[in-house]
C-alpha cells in the first residue's frame, strides 16, 4: 500500500499580500539555518535582517553590513526552511543611489539566495526605485518608521511620530511606498495612534515592531526575543532567557573538562572486544 507524502508549499508574496486585515502575520528574523527551521514552523515570513550585523558580528549599527554578508546568511535560512516566504533585507549603500543600482543588487540576492523577496528602507523618497524593483519582477517589502539604517542622520534610535505634527509625512510615506508596489510594510518605533492611522491609510499588510497590536503582523529579532541580549528596547518581550541557561552550560562544561569528568565512559570509543 502506498503512502502519499504531503507536499509542503513555501508562502507566497500575494499570499501575505492577501493577510491585510485577516489573521496577524507572524513573523521573526534569522540568521542561520538551525534557528530558521524553527522558526519555520510558525512564521508566515522570515527576515534575513540585515540587524544580523549587530546580533552575529557585533558591529555597533547596521551601517557596516555588506551585501556579501547577507547573501550569506540568506542562503543558510533559505536552505533550512520549507514553508515560510523569505525576505532578504537590502543592506546599506546597496540600492539608495539609483533604481538600476538597486535592480542590479537586489537581482543579486534573489538568484544567489533563492530568497522570496527583498526588503529596503525609507517611504516616499525610495518609491520610485520600489515601483522600478517591482515591475521586473523584484517584490519588495518596504519599511518606514525608525529606519535603523538612517540612524546617523536621525540622531540615534529614536522613537517615531512622538510630536504629533509628523504624522502626516509618515502617513505619506507609507501611502507611497504603498502605491508604488510594495506588498507589505514594516512599521518600526513609532507611537501607537500613529501606527494605527497607518495601517488603516494602505491597503497592504502592516509589519509592526515598536508599533502597534493593530498591526496586520508582527517581527522580532529572534535572538532579542529569546533573552540572548543583555540589553533590548521597551518594545521587545523577552519569551525565553536562553543567555543564563547557556552560561550555565558553558561553565558546566568548562568545570568538568577541568576535572576529567568530560568525557565519560558514554563519550568515548573503545576498540571491539575479542
């Protein structure tokens, strides 16, 4: 008797597109593949961030990451996952110069990584290089808000939308990115009410991280919500607080090399007997 192995589909990008005001999308960055199949089984979509600079190199912004780097790491994720769509994020001075630069580079990660789609920063002054990605055939996720890449000009990572009077240039943004073709848009750091007023004003899903529960979806930095971060920002719940249980095991084991308990007899090999 034969047995039929069901077929695992990976998310498509109509199919996040289609979430807009539906069940909220879950979604997590990754970096590698043990930890994206994990998140595999959960999330709708999972983000080669290109905060992999911070989390995995311990550079102090995402400034220095370049693009080589996230091809890397979004082959590992793509190579261990099977169902969530994945997104690749453009890193910095590898699309703001000009829509062909940002063709060329984001057709780079799509081939080289297999990836889904491709995520870059800023609203209405990206739109036009949105609207040339998209029409051949690169989909784009957007993302305004606190753009972290933007954090020099900006003064820090600073919360968005907290004087109220900003709210319609970041209303803006979103409607431009919107109209040009993006398929979803993530939110970051900015007030409640205003992230509302966004998500109601586009007719794509948004991805909230500092935002709002009203938000069509949500994303965290894998490694922030599992407490491997000593330090994380207001916006981010601590699900788990792996950086202790790891430092636990890591002085277990140092004690027992140092004591000759490791290996033990169910650690080593020993010949066949006569």
């Amino acid at each position: 008797m034969s047995t039929q192995t069901e077929v695992i589909r990976r998310n498509t990008v109509p199919q996040i597109a289609n979430r807009k005001g539906g069940e909220p999308i879950v979604s997590l960055t990754s970096y590698h593949a043990h930890t994206a199949a994990i998140v595999d089984k959960y999330a709708d979509f999972i983000l080669v961030g290109d905060s992999l600079g911070m989390v995995m190199h311990g550079m102090e912004s995402t400034v220095g990451v370049p693009l080589d780097l996230m091809i890397m790491h979004g082959k590992a994720v793509v190579r261990g996952t099977k169902k969530a769509l994945i997104v690749v994020d453009m890193p910095f001075g590898s699309y703001e110069e000009s829509p062909n630069m940002a063709f060329r580079n984001a057709a780079k990660i799509m081939k080289e990584t297999q990836c889904q789609a491709v995520k870059l920063e800023g609203g209405a002054r990206m739109a036009e290089t949105i609207k040339f990605l998209v029409e051949r055939g690169i989909p784009v996720m957007a993302h305004i808000g606190l753009t972290p890449q933007s954090s020099h000009v900006m003064g820090g990572f600073k919360t968005q939308g907290r004087d109220e009077d900003t709210w319609p240039a970041h209303i803006a943004d979103a409607v431009a990115v919107c109209e040009a073709g993006a398929f979803a848009v993530v939110v970051e750091g900015v007030v409640e009410p205003l992230a509302d007023k966004i998500t109601a004003a586009v007719d794509i899903p948004t991805i909230g991280i500092g935002a709002s529960a009203n938000c069509d979806g949500q994303i965290l930095v894998l490694e922030d919500m599992l407490g491997l971060n000593p330090w994380v920002p207001k916006f981010v719940k601590k699900f788990g607080n792996l950086g202790p249980m790891i430092e636990d095991a890591v002085s277990e084991y140092a004690d027992e090399v140092k004591t000759r308990n490791f290996p033990g007899p169910d650690n080593m090999y020993q010949p066949k007997k006569p």
